[in-house]
C-alpha cells in the first residue's frame, strides 16, 4: 500500500510541485516511510524525496526549488525492500527516452524473476525494490517510444501495480489488467470558463477533492493513460478477463471520503457494519470504534441495533498507524502511545468495540486492556471483515502467514487472546452483500485464500533480494 499521484498542466497554468504536495497529504493514510516527488519544466525532471511524512520532506523552499507543471509524487510503505531511502520513490532514470521518473503501488508477484533477467542482461539496479524492475524493462526497449516500451514493459509484469510514470514532455498511468490497485482520474478547471487546466492521475479520489478538481472516472484495470500536449489518451493494453479489486481498500486502506468504483468508501463501510449487527446480535449499552478505520462500520452497527454510538477511544492523531509501520516493535508502542480510553463512556458499560479487522492481534489486546482498565464491564470485540487467513502478495505488508493470528487460532482463541468477552467477524457473504460488488471482481484472497495472480513462493523469502 502507497499512495500515487501525477499532475500534468499547461505550461505556466498549475504549480506542480505544490498541488503534488497537498496530493500527497490526502494520500498520506496510504503510506509514511518516505515521500517524494519529481518535476517537470517542460526540460528536464528535477527530484526531491526523503524518508518521513510529506509535511517533513518538503518546506517552501523545497517547493520552490521544484519549478515546472507537470509531476508525480509518491508516499510510500514499504512492501518489498527495506525501508530506506534507497528505496523511496519517485525514482528517476536517464534511458534512451531520456529522464523518466516512475511511482508504483502495488507488488510484482515475478520481480524476482524479472530481475534475475534483467541483471543477466547487464541491468545494475540501485534498489531493492520491484518497482525498480519497471523503470529497467521501460529502458531496455530502447528503440521504442515511452508509450510503446511502457506497454512492451507492462506486458510482462505480474501482480499488483496502479503506476504514474513522468518524462520531460508526458505523464502516463496505468493499472495492472485485474485492477487490484486503484488509479483516477480527475481535471482541474479554470474556474470561470471551465477549461481544463490540469489533468491529474491519484490512488485516491480524496486528494482530488483536495484540490478542487473534478473526478473523472477511475483508469480501467488494463488501460494506460497517456497525457500530454495533444491531449489524453487511453490505451487498452491488456484484455480484461476478469477483475480483482481488493476488497481491503473498502474495509480498511482507503480514506472513506474516497470514492471507489463508484462507491463511497464511508457508505461501504456504513453498511458493513449494518451486515455485521445482523449477522450477530448482542445485548450492550454502548458502541464504539476502534479509531479511525472502525468508525464508519461502528456507525452503520449503532443504527442498525440501536446502541448508541459514542466516542469511547481517542487516538492521538500524530502517531502512524500502527498496521504500517513495518517493525514489531514499533507496532507495539506505537499503539500504546495512540490510544487513550474515555472512562466516563467506558465505565459500568457493556461495550461493542467494531473493528475494521485483526491481523497480527497486538492492536485488538491492547484496546480491549485498555478498556478493561476504564472499567467496561462487558467488551465485545466485533470485526467487519473476515478472519485475516492467508497472506497478501499484492501490496499489503502481512507476507508471513506465521504473522497472521487468524492463521494459526481459532476465534475462539483469539477472543481469549485478545480478552475479549465475545468476538465476531463479518462473514465473507456478508462482507460481499455490503460492498454490493460481485465477488468475481474483487480480490478477497486474504479471506478465501483464492489468489488472482499466480504468487511465486520467492517473493517470500527473506534472503531473496527483494525482501
Ligand atoms: S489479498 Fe487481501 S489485501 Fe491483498 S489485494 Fe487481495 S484483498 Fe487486498
């Protein structure tokens, strides 16, 4: 999970640098290792990054520094590769299309393969990242254009990818052909006469309402999108068999004023909720949410039951969420410094905490302690997804099974883990009725285990060097 955005303007119309900026803070939910953007003048790409969040990497100066109107940004979570700034994106290339800078989110399930060729093929990589396979496979098609050798390159690629690709000239996007990362468009508009003043490229529509830009429609699963001074183009480069949106987006990763295949992320969630209270009634005085990511399915619970909806946890906003901070430790602390119980919800209470999932368990524990120590009298932890089973390769930073508590207990065990007086999860059905797709066009494989990309087992391994 990363967060992209692109930018291409007029020349003299947008500042890029800036508008990539704020971009870049709608999307920073998506990831906070390291943020980074390049920019364009029309001559050459000029880049910026750094590890931390994008308030941290840029100031005024550095923005000013970034002259130009077209760019991309990036804000990263690292999935393959350490977390360093070798790492960090956009990354930059000078190939024989001259500077190209990219951004990718997602997970090549074949970068290690990918790799191994093109190393053999004399490639030097700088990175340990698999985004790093995509720049190489555009530069070796040296005789083609960008636009060809983006397609020649995205031919052989793998898995997960929504990616933003900048030259001197041009911005591309492009979604891998099953969708599973999302990718849209949006236009900026001169106000008065409503001519497009910039076409931009995010993974989240909330950093174009951010800026004031009007959603256009989402990059299909499979299409490139080619923006430059003709204009915009599309491209279908692969057919469309079938579809595999991730599902998580809706239940946990997207920020719920993002709309995603049309759907409100905040109403998605809403309605989970609504399912999870049907499909498990329980006596309590008070319904609370796991924050932030539980309170729109707290809320959709609350009015389906009738409990009322309180505030029962605060969370202290400038710590990261703890899911995406890559190291144990740093899981552990931060969620106790984030969460802080508000004893006079809590105490004498029988308490439904909703939770948008359990994956590796520490956070649930945590709460339900916390709240035990406030003095609930009952706590009854309900999740609104499935039990978390198998691991993601798409994107998603839980690629050790071991790691998974569902994995290896029960729910039965888990409540006991967690202490918790009761736990429930969302069924997969249930989960399927709330988001109103149809189950043949999402990925659920972190819940069913039916994986839509073929998954190489060296994408795993620890000592393989895209770990
Ligand atoms: S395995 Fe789960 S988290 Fe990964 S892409 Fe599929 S639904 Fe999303």
């Amino acid at each position: 999970m990363c967060g992209v955005f692109g930018i291409f303007g007029g020349p003299g119309e947008v500042n890029a640098a800036s508008l990539t900026y704020m971009g870049l803070y709608a999307l920073q939910h998506r990831g906070q290792e390291s943020a980074g953007m390049a920019v364009s003048d029309g001559d050459s790409l000029q880049l910026h990054k750094e590890m931390g969040l994008t308030a941290n990497v840029f100031d005024e100066e550095i923005i000013n520094r970034l002259p130009g109107s077209l760019a991309i940004g990036h804000v990263r979570y690292s999935t393959t590769g350490e977390s360093s700034i070798i790492n960090a994106q956009p990354l930059l290339a000078h190939c024989s299309k001259g500077a190209v800078a990219l951004a990718h989110n997602g997970n090549l399930t074949n970068a290690q393969e990918l790799r191994r060729e093109l190393e053999l093929g004399g490639s030097v990589f700088q990175t340990t990242t698999d985004s790093e396979v995509v720049i190489n496979l555009i530069a070796r098609f040296g005789k083609d254009d960008l636009q060809t050798a983006t397609i020649r390159a995205a031919k052989r690629l793998r898995g997960s990818y929504a990616l933003v690709i900048l030259a001197r000239d041009k911005l591309i996007g492009l979604r891998d052909p099953l969708g599973i990362r999302p990718l849209c468009l949006g236009r900026l508009a001169d106000g008065a006469a409503g001519r497009t003043k910039a076409y931009i490229l995010a993974s989240e529509s909330c950093a174009l309402s951010n800026l004031g830009a009007e959603f256009l429609r989402e990059v299909e699963p499979g299409e490139m999108v080619v923006i430059d001074q003709a204009g915009l183009r599309s491209i279908k480069f692969a057919s469309r068999r079938r579809q595999a949106f991730c599902v998580f987006e809706y239940i946990y990763f997207a920020r719920p004023d993002t709309f995603l295949a049309g759907k409100n992320v905040h109403e998605v969630r809403k309605a989970i909720g609504a399912v999870l209270a049907g499909e498990a009634p329980v006596e309590a005085d008070v319904v609370i949410p796991a924050p932030d990511s539980g309170t729109s399915a707290a809320m959709g619970f609350a009015a389906a039951t009738g409990i009322p909806f309180e505030i029962g946890l605060i969370k202290n906003r400038y710590v990261g969420r703890t899911f995406i901070q890559p190291a144990q430790e740093a899981r552990e602390l931060g969620v106790r410094i984030k969460l802080n119980p508000v004893e006079s919800v809590i105490r004498g209470r029988r308490v439904v905490v909703i939770d948008d999932s359990i994956v590796r368990g520490t956070t649930s524990a945590t709460m339900v302690r916390l709240l035990r120590e406030a003095g609930a009298r009952e706590v009854h932890l309900y999740i609104a997804s499935p039990p978390y089973l198998h691991p993601c390769y798409y994107g998603i930073d839980t690629s050790q099974a071991g790691e998974l508590v569902a994995a290896t207990h029960t729910p039965a065990e888990i409540r006991d883990l967690v202490g918790a007086d009761t736990l429930h999860y969302l069924s997969l059905q249930g989960l399927l009725r709330a988001v109103g797709t149809p189950g043949q066009k999402l990925c659920a494989a972190c819940f069913n285990g039916k994986y839509p990309v073929p998954v190489q087992q060296e994408v795993n391994l620890p000592e393989a060097s895209l770990a």
